[in-house]
C-alpha cells in the first residue's frame, strides 16, 4: 500500500521551559492555507502578551506550500528550522505555532534552534504521527446470521467495520487495505455462504496512525 504523505492525527500542545523562558508548541493538522492562517491567528490572539509567536505551516504532498516567520528572533533560529524539522520528518499538512515568554536568560543562536525545534517535535511526539493512504471502502449486505462470524473476521484484523445498521438485513461499511480486497470478499463469501452483497465500492483518503 502506498502511503501518499505523512501528518498528524490530532492538534496537540506541549509546553517546555527553557532557562527560565517557557515555550509552548501548537500543532494542528491542516488542509487549506486558510485553516492554517485561522490557527496561527488564533493563537496570536490568546498570546498576545507573549515575546514571540512564530509561525510554520507546510501543504502538499511534496510540500508544495511552505511559510514560516522568525517572528522578531534572530533570523533563521525559530521558523526555518521548525520548518527543516517537518520536512526531515516527511510531515506535510500541519500548521506550528511555538510561543516563548522570555525568562529573562539569552538562549544563544544555537540555544534557540534547539528550543524551538525541541518544542516543535514534542507537540508533534503529543499529536501522534498518522499515515494518508488511499482505503478501500466497502458497502455489503449479509444475514443476521452471519454478522457475528463478520465481526470475529474483523476482531482478527486486516479490515475494520465502520458503519452497521440494522433493518430487515444487516448492511455494513467496511474499510481496508486495497492489497486485501480480494482476499475480503473471496472470505465473505466464504462465512455467509455464498450470501453476501457487495452494494457499493469507493476509495477513501484514511489518516492510519504510525506505532512507536
């Protein structure tokens, strides 16, 4: 299966303090260069009293929309090397915002980079790493009979139930890998007995997330 990018499951947020300055890290997955300017905007608006809010977002599966501010830092401590993080990690479609209160210590130009960079990775470490793949999406029909075996099948892995409703039969939407499609249907036909409908086919982008 080919995985098409790498983001993050959920926004995130997690805090560091550093010779006594405190940076925050903000993560949120992003679609839109307008989802990501809303965020940014969001959290200069509740920081406002902060030294420094710097912004980074990237888009696209080959990172084709990339911005980032130093935000008042010495050029190229803050934003750019947030920025090189992402892209080292292969993570696209993900907006950063790292919000220092200065503590009253100078970090040195080394000392910011890896204050912001470090905090950048903890809230993407706290928003969890996912993989975009393209999934198979299933619509079916089987007999109430058979919707315990369905689900035992599904207990063992290999494809998930994500949708079920009950009228006179039992209609399920099911997702899986496209490597395993075959395989899924030749076994569905296998414990209904021949009985099962496949009712519609599509193809989904699914966020699937990477283990540690």
């Amino acid at each position: 299966m080919t995985v098409k990018y790498k983001t993050i499951m959920q926004q995130a947020k997690e805090t560091l303090v550093i010779e006594k300055s405190k940076f925050i890290g903000f993560v949120l997955p992003v679609e839109s260069v307008e989802e990501a300017e809303v965020f940014i905007a969001e959290i200069r608006a509740s920081h406002r009293d902060a030294t420094h809010n710097v912004p980074v977002y990237v888009l696209g599966e080959r990172f084709e929309v990339q911005k980032y501010s130093d935000d008042g830092e010495p050029s190229g401590t803050a934003g750019v090397p947030i920025l090189q993080m992402l892209i080292k990690e292969g993570l696209t479609n993900i907006a950063v915002v790292v919000t220092r209160y200065f503590g009253g210590i100078k970090l040195g130009t080394g000392g910011l980079v890896r204050a912001y960079t470090g905090t950048a990775k903890e809230a993407v470490k706290a928003a969890g790493i996912a993989e975009v793949k393209d999934m198979d999406v299933m619509c079916m029909e089987i007999q109430y009979t058979y919707h315990g075996k369905v689900e035992n099948l599904a207990a063992k892995g290999g494809f998930t139930i994500r949708r079920t409703e009950f009228t006179d039969k039992v209609t399920l939407e099911v997702i899986c890998d496209p490597s395993y499609s075959g395989q899924l249907e030749k076994e569905m036909m296998e414990i209904t007995s021949g009985t099962v409908k496949i009712t519609g086919r599509s193809v989904e982008e699914e966020k699937v997330p990477v283990s540690d």
